[in-house]
C-alpha cells in the first residue's frame, strides 16, 4: 500500500476489462469499444487511433506500429508493422541528394507508414468489430476536435521550429506562428475524412488511391525518392513475426524481434539477476549497476540491430547465458567504466516521442501496443490533402557502407518501440510499455525490477524516479529526473558517473497486471504523460 499522505495515484483496479493508456481519452474509447462488443485488440486499435489525432506529436496513421497480443487461450503473437525505406533509397542515392548523415527533418528519413497495415491486419486475424466501427471514436475527435492537454502543449511548444520548416504543415499546425496551447481546440478535417475512408474501405484505402498519391507528391516535392508503387506495397507490409522471449524469475518476458529493440530488454534482464540482491530500488549500487548493464547493451545495438531481412543479426548469441555473464563480468560495483567504445555517431537524444497502450478484456486476452511517429511530429512533413504527419523512422538508417544498419531499397531501420509481455505458466499476467525512444529498453527493465523485484506496486513502479545513461562519447554522462534524492546524485557522482538534469521526464508507460488468484485487474499509468488506467 503507497503512503496516502503523500501525493501521487493508487493503481486502477477492475473485475472484467481495463485499458491503460496515455491520454484518458484513449483509454475511454478502448473501453466503450469492447462495451460494444469488442475485444483486447479492437479496443487498443480504438485507444490508438484517438491517440494519433489527439497526441499528434507522439503518434500518427504516418507512423509504424508494434503489437504484442496474449489470446486467452494461451501463447503470444507479435507482429512488426513498421515500414520500409523507398525502393529507390541507396546510399549513393542520398548521399547524391547531399547527405552526409541521415537527417531528422529530411524527407530521406521518411519511410513508408506500417501502423495502417499493422492495424488491419491485427483487426482481421484477433479482432471482433470492423473497422467501421472502431475508428469511431478518432474520426470524431479529428473532425470535431479536442482540448490541448498539458504534456501535450509542451511538446508541441518545442517543434514549433520543425513545424515552421514545411508550409503546409504551418498552416495546419502552427498558430499565428506559434504552438497550440493548453486548452486550445484543434481540429483536422482533412485527417478525419481520411479515417473514414479507411473505415470504409480499409488499408487499401490509405495505401493506394488519392490518399496515397498525396503523400507522394508531398514526398517528391520536397525531394524524396517515394512512389505510389511503394505505398502500394506497404499495404502488405505488417508481419506476424516469432516473438523472442527469456526466462525470469520464473516468468518468460517476451518482446518483438528485431528490426526491434526487444532483445534489449532480454539482454539487460539476463545480466542484472545474475548480482546478488540490492538493498533496494533506490540504492546507489542497483542504479550503478543498471546503467553500466545498459551502456553494454546499447553498445551492442548499435553494432548489430536491423532488419533481419537484409542483415545478419546474431539473436542466438546475444542473448546466451555465456555472453551475458561475459557482460556481466564487466562490471565493478565500485567504479564506473572509463574506457566504453562509443556506441555510434547517431544523435538519440531526441527520440522521446511514441504511445504505449494496453488493455485487457473480459474474456482474458490481454494486447500491448506500441505506435509511434519516432521524434516529435515525425519529419514534420505533412501531407496536406490528407492530413497525414509523416514518419521519420528512416533517421535509424546510417549511411555508413557495411553496417548492417545502413539505409538499402525495402529495408526496414533500427527500431525503438517495443511493446512488452510477461507470461507465467503460458498464460499472460502482465503487458506493459515504457515510452521514451531508446530509453524504452532500460525503461521496461527498470519497471520489470521494481515490481518484480523489489515489491512495488504497478503504479509505483512505473513512477519511480529514472535514470538513463547517455549514448555515445560521454557515456558516463547520466539523465537524472527531478525526483532523485540529492544524496543519491552524488553516490553515483562519486562511482564515477556524471549525474545530469534533464528538460523533460523520460516519456511515460502502462501496465496490467492480471492477477488470477484474485480475478482482479490492477493498472498503472503515467503521470509523464496524461495517463489513464481504467477498468470495469
């Protein structure tokens, strides 16, 4: 039990169904789905698609999509829904066109949309409403608008300068040259009537036609390589894919494979139980511990993570019990590694920007869901006639000629978003998510640890003050939230990290966890973000 004398929210409870997610008006429209008669999956494709209208700097149909769903009935399906680079995209191609590095704002970084493809083609495998129905509650909130929320105000203060880059996108985005404010009424028709052609006629709707030859010639105006053959083909593009999963503490923690960074998330947990038992979830040797694990890690990530397709990704030993003590031996309770090989050249810092939601149905099946745009308002590239914010997931290609990673025809980038699962006996007990970018990885091992572990609460778990160590050159460096004791700040200061503020909190995260002794569900959700946990 938290201390009720203190401030903060106790966990939402439930008998039958909840939903968990970023805004409350995601989480209303998961619920009054299945109210109608659907499930887990319609419910999260629900919650999603107002999150795509109503978060647009975090979300979007521009955008990619992951997705975790627990059937009842037992065992996990994944499916990767992100999309692929243009058929005409080289490295020569671009470096042609000027780049000498991949670029956040560039129409280079706009990949093909999979979060369409994703949704029906979860709709039509587990789902039980069309699509006519369940994008409802989104067209409304495009065509009627909604009330700018606090988080989201602040976001979209800091992109007024990417917003003001593309014409079109000013004139729909920006007002009178600066941000929508809190409480501000936004509305995008031309979005909503996009909705509803693809609750009408579904992803070939979005991927072929007027809709897609608008983004197209966005695309091209502003110098990409895009096609109409190329959306044509990312109507298809979702895939039902083999989770990857781990044994631990006597669970099985399943993530999405690469082109994901699921097997992050596997990785850390395999070093961190193999030291003994922290005093605590705040104690400085467990916080050292965990941001050493995760320098690692992200270090490896950056040396082979991509699209499995088209590049040799070594699952098998990275995730082995031999090369994760090997990690492990690398760490020192009692100082900070000097010499980390930096992990790429790639500027990750600014990846914060993505929704996470999860809901649970009356029946038992249980969906963790994860849609992003990648950075805040995705390339900042909007097609006008349609009101689709275009991506930027293609800023995880490099240029660099050999690495797996580098950006090739069809292929698909290193990915940041990865929805979670934690199952026991074959049975789903706990989809859940952490926002952030690339912090997503230590996040959902941070949050695994605190409940698991160390006995706090979803809710607490997920509020917990969050470290991250920097990526790259100044690995050392480490992201403190506002909330970590100052005696803590210099324990770690002084096993040689170099502890530093942060602007914003590390996005956000929900979780379910279904406890069947009970017949209970208890959520969490983030106050990082406008959370919602709610059942009935």
């Amino acid at each position: 039990m938290r201390d009720l004398h203190l401030p903060g929210r106790s966990p939402a409870m439930a008998l039958n169904a909840m939903a968990a997610t970023s805004m409350p008006a995601a989480t209303l429209a998961a619920l009054e789905t299945m109210r109608a008669g659907g499930n887990a999956m319609d419910g999260a494709i629900a919650a999603a698609a107002v999150l795509a209208v109503a978060e647009p700097q975090s979300t979007g149909i521009g955008g990619d999509c992951f997705c975790l769903y627990a059937p009842a009935s037992g065992g996990v399906v994944a499916i990767n829904g992100s999309g692929r680079a243009p058929a005409a995209a080289t490295p020569e191609a671009l470096r042609a066109a000027g780049l000498t590095a991949m670029s956040a704002t560039s129409v280079h970084s706009v990949t093909v949309p999979g979060a369409i493809s994703a949704w029906e083609a979860l709709n039509k495998a587990h789902g039980r409403l069309g699509m006519d129905k369940i994008l409802q509650p989104a067209i409304g909130y495009a065509e009627q608008g909604f009330a700018v929320s606090s988080r989201v105000s602040a976001d979209w203060e800091d992109n007024v300068g990417k917003l003001s880059l593309q014409p079109q996108t000013a004139r729909r985005f920006l007002k009178d040259g600066g941000p929508f404010r809190f409480g501000d009424r936004f509305v995008q028709p031309e979005l909503g009537a996009t909705l509803r052609a693809i609750a009408k006629d579904g992803a070939r709707a979005f991927y072929t036609g007027a809709i897609a030859a608008d983004m197209v010639k966005t695309l091209r105006a502003a110098g990409g390589l895009h096609t109409e053959e190329d959306f044509a083909e990312g109507m298809t593009a979702a895939e039902f894919v083999d989770p990857i999963s781990r044994k631990w503490r006597d669970m099985e923690v399943f993530q999405c494979p690469p082109n994901g960074s699921g097997l992050l998330v596997l990785m850390l947990l395999g070093i961190l139980e193999g030291f003994p038992e922290p005093a605590g979830p705040l104690d400085a040797v467990r916080m050292h511990r965990h941001l050493e694990a995760a320098r690692l890690v992200y270090r490896d990530r950056d040396a082979f993570l991509a699209d499995p397709a088209q590049a040799r990704v070594p699952l098998d030993r990275l995730l082995s019990d031999g090369y994760l003590d090997k990690l492990r031996g690398m760490i020192s309770d009692d100082r900070a590694m000097v010499d980390l090989p930096p992990a790429g050249d790639a500027d990750w810092e600014k990846h914060k920007d993505t929704v996470y939601l999860t809901v649970v149905d009356s029946d038992g099946n249980a969906c963790s869901f994860i849609n992003s745009l990648f950075e805040g308002f995705g390339s900042g590239i909007l097609a006008e006639g349609c009101g689709v914010m275009l991506q930027n997931r293609g800023y995880g290609f490099r240029l660099q000629e050999g690495h797996p990673n580098c950006i090739a025809p069809r292929k698909r980038p290193m990915h940041t978003i990865i929805p979670g699962m934690v199952m026991k006996d074959g049975k789903a007990i706990m989809p859940y998510g952490v926002m952030g970018g690339h912090f997503q990885p230590m996040g959902q091992t941070w949050f695994l640890t605190n409940h698991f572990q160390f006995g706090l609460d979803v809710q607490e778990a997920l509020d917990l003050t969050r470290v991250f160590p920097s990526v790259g050159a100044n690995h050392r460096d480490v992201e403190i939230e506002n909330g970590l004791p100052p005696a803590l700040r210099d324990a770690l200061a002084a096993l040689g990290h170099q502890p530093k503020p942060i602007k914003k909190p590390h996005g956000g995260g929900q979780a379910i966890l279904i406890d069947r002794e009970k017949g209970v569900l208890i959520g969490g959700s983030d106050p990082r973000k406008d959370g919602c946990a709610m059942g009935y």
